[in-house]
C-alpha cells in the first residue's frame, strides 16, 4: 500500500469512528490549530522568508491572521451552523418536522498552492474541521520549507489520523488523486484543475476548485488617482505579483495614463524605496522557472516604470508596461508576478465589453467616485467576486463568498460558506403514521378531484411563523382531510 493510500485509509477508518462528529471535538480540534499560529509565528515566518522572501511582519498579515479569524468565527458560529435549519411548509407538510441538516461529507482531499501556502492550504482545513470531516493535507511541494513545516508541526496540534498532512510532488498528488475521497479540495491554476476534476469524477467526487486568472482593474477618469494607484500598487506588488486576486492589468482611458504611472511609481517607492532589491518588505519569485515565464512576458512591451531583475536571486521590480495591445505575450495568460500592463481604452462600455469578451476572472476592480457607473459594471459583467475602489480585500470579508466562476473556478468558501461547502446539506422530513386521509389524493385511481386537491395543497405554502396561525391550519388540514376522506370513500 502507497504512503498516500495508508494515509486516506487510516484518516477514513479515524473518520468511521466518529470522533469527528461532535461540536465540543471540532471546537478543540480549531482551538488547538489557532494555537499553532500563535506558538509557532518564528517558524512559519522563517519558511515563508525562505520560500517567498516574506517579511517578519507581511506573514501574519497576509498569511496567519486572516486564518486565526476564521478559526474564531468558526468556533463562535458552530452551534448555528450546524443545527437544523427548519424550511418553509406547505399544507402537507405542516404537521411534519421539515429540516435541513447539515452532515459532515467523510474524508476530503486538500491539495494547497504556493503561494500563500498557509492561508490556502488552512482556510480549507478551518471548514473541514468545523464540518466534521477528515481531511488529508497536501501542501505544495513549490514552498518546499513551509510544506515541511507543516508536516512536521501539523501533527502536533490537530488529530494526527484525522487529518494528515502527505507531502510530495506531482507523482504523489496524482497518486492521491487515484483514491476515493467525499470531497477534493483544490488551489492553483486552471490547467491542473482539470486534472484534478477529470481525477474526481472516477469516483463522482464532488470538488472545489479554487483558480485563477487575469482580473481586471477599470480606473474611471473620475476618481482620486493618487488614492486608486495607492491601493493598485499595493494590490499588485504585495507577494510579488503572486497572488491569485491581484489586478492582473489597468483599463483606463488615455487621457490619465501617463498620470497612472505617476501615481504607481510614487506608491511603489513609498513602499518598497528607490531599491526595492533591498527592501526587507518586498518578496521574490518563487522560482526561476517562474522568473523565466514571467520575464518572457514582458518582451513585446513598452516598459514604463521598474523592468530591473536578477534571475539569480529570483528578483523583478515592481513593473508597470505602458500602450499594451490586447495581443501582447503578457495579456495571453494570467500574469502571477510583478509586471502590470496598462491598456487604454475609450470609454466604460470598451472596459465592459473588453472584460465581457475574455474568460470570467476571479475579481473584477472598479476605481470612480461615480456610484451609478460601479453599479452598472457589477451589472454588466460576471466575476468571482467584485471590488470597488480597493484591492484585495474582499478576501477577508469572511461573510462573502470567495471563489471564482467559468474559469476562475467551482465552488465558494470562507467563514459559513466553507462549512456549507464541506457538508452535506441532508434535507429530512419526519412523518406520523397519521393522517392517512390526505394521502388518499395521491394514491391511485386518478381522478380530476383528486388532482385539484393535490393543486391545493402542494402549492400552498405556509411561512412557519406565529403559532397561532399554524394551529389555525393545521385545524384546516384536520378538516379539509375528513372532507376529502368523505368524498373519496
Ligand atoms: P502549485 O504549483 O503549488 O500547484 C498547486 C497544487 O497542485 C500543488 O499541491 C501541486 O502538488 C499540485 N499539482 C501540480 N501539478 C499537478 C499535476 N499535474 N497533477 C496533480 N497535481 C498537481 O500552484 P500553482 O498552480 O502554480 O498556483 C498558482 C495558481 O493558483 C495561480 O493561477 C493562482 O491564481 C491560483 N491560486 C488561486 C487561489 C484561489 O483562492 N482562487 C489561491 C492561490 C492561487
């Protein structure tokens, strides 16, 4: 038996125990993860400084923060999450107990990408955990020092046969891949999402798959430019580039295009000084062939600001490519690293109708002090999810949905959409042997009448409010029953 095989068996056996089931059991297991990030804040930064260069203070920020807020969201909210949830009735179900239950789904597959390898790796385990399931871990091989971080210091926090963390290449998540899972979770591109879902649907396995893509950022004539260009900057060079939400390339009308670059080259020197080689809060590319597919990029463009590299140390600038021409190499892909093409274009509706013309992206950026030209672009449009005059930070608004559509992706999480994305949402309706004298309209022959009080009782629906009102039909049912009963004997 593989490693990975042993891994999924003993973490499905931990499951059919059903340790994993009760609330206080997932409550401790998501306080012990949280301590984690708290004990170990010097290892999880020194893997990140190795792997991406991260800062001592960016890692917390963008890495652990997000998820210790979740991991308390999750522990506060659990109880509700995870109780009943009554639905609306109608006349032939007043008398019955109808309810959603959500139940946890069995063992799920987590595969993580690099780039945030903690957040994006964690945030899936958070809802695993809070839902009841087991999880195997496989962090990315690429943030070679954080995966083995996570190997080793996993195991220490949570349920070691619950939720395993199997490192390894490409060989060992395609070997994983070949297994039965209740769910597979993915991060990372477009292409091996169509691995993983090809993989999964041996099994009819359901999946997430959280990917990528170009996002485009619109910046409308009418809006503050230094504050916009602020946010962008920050937006685009934070990790690099390497993050899956970073504006991917500026839409603008010509007219501010030269003040764009202005504005960009100023924020940029702000944050990261005349050398940003040299700053402790500027990353690197997480590897040369990364550095290689992103220099090939920036080839058939003009360089406006930044351009400097250095394959050695992984280096490119912050970079901004000015004229860009919808045929040029850096708008064929997503970028994923620190190059920001400028395109002009003459109006919102050329913006609208450029975005509308390329695959659906996993955000989608609006700068204008003009509310009603915001609103018609999130109209007019479809995206993961949709940012006005900021970058980014919907990522951390745990009471939205995040995740792509089309081609950014399957499926949503975050705070409650993670668990309702790793549970089985069981509808149940509870009965009496009672009653039988309503059944009679559906039971055959069948007859006109019969079909005309099915009519009427199937599409009455009836809110679950006062109860009263209930009382009051459930009097009409008892004796809209005896007539139909008298009828039909
Ligand atoms: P990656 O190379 O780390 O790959 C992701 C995972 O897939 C890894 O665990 C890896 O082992 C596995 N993998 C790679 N090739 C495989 C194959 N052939 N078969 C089976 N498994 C394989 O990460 P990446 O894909 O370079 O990540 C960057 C991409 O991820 C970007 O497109 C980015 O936009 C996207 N991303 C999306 C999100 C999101 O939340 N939507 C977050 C981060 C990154």
């Amino acid at each position: 038996m593989s490693k990975q095989q042993l891994a999924v068996e003993r973490a499905r056996r931990a499951f059919r125990t059903g340790r994993s089931k009760p609330l206080e059991y997932r409550i401790q297991q998501l306080k012990n993860l949280e301590r984690l990030f708290v004990e170990r804040k010097k290892e999880i930064a020194g893997a990140l400084k190795k792997d991406l260069n991260k800062s001592e203070h960016g890692t917390p920020l963008y890495e652990t923060l997000g998820l210790e807020g979740e991991i308390q969201l999750a522990v506060r909210k659990l109880k509700e999450w995870a109780a009943p949830r009554p639905v609306s009735k109608n006349l032939l179900t007043l008398s019955d107990e109808v309810y959603i239950k959500p139940e946890p789904l069995g063992v799920v597959l987590i595969i993580g990408a690099w780039n945030y390898p903690w957040a994006v790796t964690i945030q899936p385990l958070i809802g695993a955990i809070a839902a009841g399931n087991a999880a195997v871990i496989k962090p990315s091989e690429v943030s070679a020092h954080t995966a083995k971080l996570m190997e080793d210091l996993l195991p220490l926090y949570v349920d070691k046969e619950l939720y395993p963390v199997v490192t390894g290449g490409v060989p060992e998540t395609q070997e994983l891949l070949k297994q039965r899972f209740d769910h597979v979770f993915y991060t990372g591109n477009c292409a091996v999402g169509k691995i993983v879902m090809e993989a999964a649907s041996h099994h009819l396995t359901p999946v997430t798959l959280e990917l990528g893509g170009k996002s485009p950022c619109y910046i409308d004539k009418n809006c503050n430019l230094t504050i916009a260009c602020r946010r962008i900057a920050w937006g685009k060079y934070t990790n690099c580039g390497q993050t899956c939400i970073a504006p991917d390339y500026i839409l603008c009308d010509p007219s501010i295009q030269d003040r764009v670059i202005q504005e960009i080259t100023k924020s940029v020197q702000e944050f990261y000084t005349e050398n940003p080689k040299t700053c402790p809060d500027y990353g690197r590319i997480i590897n040369q062939r990364h550095f290689k597919r992103i220099m090939a990029m920036a080839e058939d463009s003009t360089v406006a600001m930044g351009g400097d590299n250095d394959e050695a140390e992984c280096y490119i600038a912050p970079t901004v490519l000015r004229d860009v021409k919808p045929e040029a190499k850096v708008m064929q892909e997503e970028i994923f690293g620190p190059l920001l093409p400028i395109l002009t274009v003459d109006s919102v509706d050329s913006a609208i109708e450029f975005i509308n013309d390329r695959e659906k992206p996993l955000a989608l950026y609006v700068f204008s002090s003009d509310n009603k030209l915001i609103k018609r672009v999130v109209d007019e449009t479809s995206s993961g999810g949709f940012l006005a005059n900021d970058c980014l930070v919907h990522f951390s608004v745990n009471d939205l949905p995040f995740g792509g559509v089309g081609n950014s992706g399957i499926g949503a999480y975050h705070g409650k959409f993670s668990f309702d994305q790793l549970s089985h949402l069981r509808g149940c309706l509870i009965k009496q042997l009672k009653m039988e004298g309503v059944n009679n309209m559906r039971y055959p022959p069948h007859t006109a009448d019969k079909l005309g009080w099915a009519r009427f009782f199937i599409l009455k629906h009836v809110p679950v409010v006062r109860t009263f009102k209930l009382a009051a039909l459930a009097m009409l049912v008892v004796i809209a029953a005896a007539i139909i009963q008298r009828i039909l004997d």
